[in-house]
C-alpha cells in the first residue's frame, strides 16, 4: 500500500480529489444557503466593492464600482437562507453586454442613481458579473483525479545508445 502514492500522479491526484469534495460541499451548500464575501478596495476617491457569492449551485464574482460609503471595510462575510431564483438582476440597469447559459452569466451593466452620501448627485454605478456552475469545477476534477488514480503510469522505451 505505500508504493500505491509514490507516484506523482497518485499525490496530484489525490490533491485534485480533495479539491473536487470540497467545491461538492460547496455546490450541495449553496443549493440551501447564500454566503457572499464582500472586499471593498480603496481607488483614488471612489471605493470599488468586489463580491463573491456562493448561491443556487453557482459561484459568482462581481465587481461594483463606486459604491456609497463614508468608511470601507476591507472584508465582511454574510450568510443567510437562499433567497431563490431572482430574474431581476438585470432590470433598470444600462446592460453593456449580457450572455447567459446552462447557469453560466457574464455581463456588464452601468445603474444610474440619484443619491450620493445623502446628497442630490446623479452619478453612474458599473456593475460586472461573472458566474459559473459548480459542476463546470466539480467534474472536470473529478474526472482528472479518477485518470489520474486508476491510470496505469506508461512504459516509456529504452533509448538507444
């Protein structure tokens, strides 16, 4: 049993394995529940806000700039009960570009608003969405750590000398 992870390709994948079983606990999560990871980046006088959302079987990645706020926080976690599906997501925005498939959705758009820190100030929020489906993740990694741990390792030839 030893000589069975001596190989490199056993370690890796074992390693690729392990990565696979946690973005499924992740997939089965998100199916039940929302975490979103907030990181807010300081950029010359405007405050850029990075979200990352784990929700309805998809990982997602936005960015939302500027945003309203007197005092960035660098990073704030939630997590609550799954809202639901949410078709609205584009509505009453300026959509720049929008491509949406088999639980894949990528955009950008821009929001026009009225209020800035409480004052009358039209100015223009830029939203980007990148979203991909769990499973894109879960079964390529599954699929390499199966290869990769039932494969037998090939013969290479003897060179010539």
């Amino acid at each position: 049993m030893g000589d069975y992870f001596k190989p490199w390709r056993k370690k890796i994948g074992v390693a690729t394995l392990v990565i696979a079983c946690v973005l499924a606990g992740g997939w089965v999560r998100s199916i039940s529940d929302q975490d979103v990871v907030f990181i807010q980046r300081q950029r010359n006088a405007f405050v850029d806000n990075h979200v990352l959302i784990s929700m309805q079987g998809a990982i997602s990645w936005s960015r939302w700039s500027p945003i309203e706020t007197d005092t960035p926080k660098p990073l704030e976690y939630r997590h609550s009960k799954n809202p639901g599906p949410s078709d609205d997501d584009w509505k009453g925005a300026e959509v720049h570009w929008h491509w949406q498939w088999n639980g894949f959705d990528f955009g950008a758009s821009s929001v026009k608003e009225t209020m800035w820190m409480g004052q009358v100030k039209p100015w223009t929020r830029e939203v980007e969405v990148w979203q991909i489906p769990y499973w894109f993740l879960v079964v390529p990694l599954m699929l390499l750590s199966a290869y990769l741990l039932f494969s037998k390792p090939r013969n290479l030839p003897a060179t010539r000398q």
